[in-house]
C-alpha cells in the first residue's frame, strides 16, 4: 500500500474511532428556560445518556418557568447521522485497503506507455 493510501486509512480509522467514542458517551444538553422579557434568560443542564446505551435524562426536577426545546430530544437523529458517519468510514477503510493491493503480477500497466515493436 502506499504512502498516501496509508495515510488516508489512518484518517478514516480516526474518523471512526471518534464517531464510536461519540456514540458511547454520555453527553449533556443546554437548554434555555422561557423566562419573562423583563428578566435574564437563564440555562438549564441535562445529562443525557450515551446513544448507544441506556436511554436517560437526569437534571432538575423542577424549573423556575418551562424548558425551551425538548431535553436530549435529538437522539434519534443522532444515532442516524452515527450510523451513517460509522458506514462511511468501515466503507472507506475497506476501498482504500483493497484498492491498495494492486495486481497479483506487480504494477497497473502504464496507458500511455507504446506497445513494443513487432519484429517483421
């Protein structure tokens, strides 16, 4: 394999070992309360669990005025766009390691090259 090939494999393999980190940590979620104009805006924290593992929303159990937006409520989406970015990179990986190998028989036959002379 060459050296770029190399190198391109090496990218894809921390491309996907980032996504896999990413899908097995818990992560948290900002959200604003809905508080009255004449009033700072104030955040709330929730944890929420690792895309692939358990399902939880863990923070205060009440609020001073209602959450805007939904906590942890992108999760579907994000273990799609997981999935997906996981496939890219096994994909990419396989190609460029098997596109890699070249022929059986040494080099790929140059097209430019002429075709040697045919003794008459």
């Amino acid at each position: 394999m060459t050296r770029r090939r190399r190198l391109i494999a090496i990218v894809l393999a921390i491309f996907l070992a980032f996504w896999v980190i990413f899908a097995l940590v818990p992560t948290t979620w900002h959200g604003s309360l809905n508080t009255p104009t004449t009033q700072a805006t104030e955040t709330v924290a929730f944890k929420c669990g690792p895309l692939w593992g358990a399902s939880y929303v863990r923070g205060p159990s009440t609020t001073a005025f209602p959450v805007v937006g939904t906590p942890c409520g992108t999760r579907d989406a994000d273990q799609v766009m997981v999935a997906v970015d996981i496939l890219i990179a096994i994909v990419g990986i396989g190609l460029v390691v098997r596109l890699g190998r070249g022929r059986p028989g040494g080099s790929y036959p140059d097209a430019l090259q002429t075709p040697p002379a045919v003794p008459s």
